[in-house]
C-alpha cells in the first residue's frame, strides 16, 4: 500500500510541475507582450532588448552602419548615384558639385523646342529687325539658358554626409530619415523628396522640368529661368510685331518707287 500511495504523489507532483511552467511561460509572454517598448529608431537599426543599456547605446550611436544613402563614407568620388539622382564631383564632405535628376530627359527636351524656336525666328526675321532688338533678344535667350542649365546641373542642397549621420538624436527639432541614414533638421526646411529619394535642404518643391527639387541652391535661379520664359514669349510678340511692321514699310515704299 506504501508503494501505491508514494507512486501517486510523485505522479501529483510531476503534473504539478508542468502546470506551473506552462503557466509561467503564458504570463512570461503575456509580461514580455505589454512591457515590450517602442523603438524610436527604423527598423534597419537592431537593437537587442535583452542586452545591458551600455551595449543598447553604442549600437544606437554606432554611425559605421551602411544603411543609408547619406551616411556612407562619401568623399572624391567623380560619379555615385544617389538615390534617384546622378551626382558628379563629390568632394572631401561627400557634397557633390553636380547633381542630374532622374526627370532629365524634359530639361532636354524643353530646352530644345525653346532654342529651336528662337533661333527660327532670328534666322527669319533677323533682317527686319533693328540693332535693340536683336541684342534684346540674344541677352534674353541667354538669360534663358543659362539660368536653366544652371538650376538644371547644379547641387540644389543635398546634406554633406558627415552632418547629422550619427544614430543618437541631435538638439532641436528633428527627425530621422531612414532612406539616407541621416538626422534631418526640421528648422531648415529640410525634407525627403521621394521622386529624387534623397533629402534636400531648404527643400521648395520638386520641378519635373528641371529634372530634379528646387531647394536653397538653385532656387534663385529657378525663379530667373521662370522670369526669362516669360521674357521670350513677351520678346517673340513684340519682335514679330516689329518685324512685320518693317516689312509692311519696305513693301509699302517699294511700291511707292515703283
């Protein structure tokens, strides 16, 4: 009877075991559930929960991490792709010189129908024209292509890769960006345009016929080619106009002559 009763409580007991660890795993997932923190940072940042706090900070402030397009190791390069956009002549900051964007092919394409046009009608009425309106005409047209070349090759304000690349959050209003890898100053004007993926400072808008953003370097000159296109259209009225006049006269005298 002894060997019976001793065969029952240990059996009692193992069950006894397993219950209690079942259920403190269910409350171990239920606690680790509801105590689980939200991370701050992207998802490309791993950060194990499990370790101590010290390790915790120095993967977060760990800035070697290639895991975006800013926060790499940018310096003398002649061509790189960065996000969306064709950037030539870096420099020892990483901050390129040139910068094409991915909607090119309508600079191309405006620029064309524009100085085809132009030329056209110099080429027409050149003759019928008087000494002001063809220098006119020739300081507009260049107006025209130079401030779009300019706007269309230029650097609108891409952020040099060693600002603001450190995985720790800087002072002021920011905000993390994770496609560039980088802190973005939110005081600056500073933002992501996803049809160049990349961040710009001073960012305005983006100008598919620029091919690129507009943003605080090339903004000036966005606004002079806006103001030189409207010189050319005001210019080809008036010169046709003129032009046509003076052909009306020499018809007119002509034929007086004759």
């Amino acid at each position: 009877m002894e060997d019976k009763h001793q065969s029952i409580d240990t059996n009692d007991v193992n069950k006894k075991i397993k219950y209690s660890k079942v259920d403190t795993n269910d409350d171990s997932n239920l606690d680790s559930n509801e105590a689980k923190p939200h991370n701050s940072f992207p998802e490309s940042i791993r950060v194990n929960m499990n370790e101590s706090g010290e390790e915790n900070d120095k993967i977060k402030n760990n800035s070697s991490q290639k895991i975006g397009t800013l926060n790499r190791n940018l310096s003398n390069y002649f061509y790189m792709k960065l996000g969306n956009t064709y950037a030539f002549f870096g420099d020892k900051s990483g901050s390129p010189l040139i910068v094409i964007g991915p909607h090119y092919l309508k600079y191309v394409g405006l620029c064309s129908f524009v100085t085809l046009i132009f030329i056209g009608f110099l080429c027409k009425y050149w003759t019928n024209l008087n000494l002001f309106f063809k220098l006119s005409g020739l300081i507009i047209y260049l107006t025209f292509f130079l401030s779009y070349t300019y706007t269309f090759l230029v650097n609108p304000g891409i952020p040099k890769s060693d600002e603001n690349s450190n995985m720790s959050r800087p002072k002021g209003r920011h905000k993390y960006c994770g496609s560039c890898g980088i802190w973005i100053n939110m005081e600056d004007n500073t933002d992501h345009c996803f049809d160049c993926n990349i961040c710009y400072e001073g960012l305005d808008h983006h100008c598919p016929w620029t091919g690129k953003c507009i943003a605080k370097n090339n903004l000036n000159s966005f606004y002079l080619f806006l103001v030189s296109i409207l010189l050319i259209f005001c210019y080809l009225l008036t010169a046709f106009t003129h032009a046509q006049h003076n052909i009306f006269l020499s018809h007119k005298k002509n034929f007086n002559i004759k």
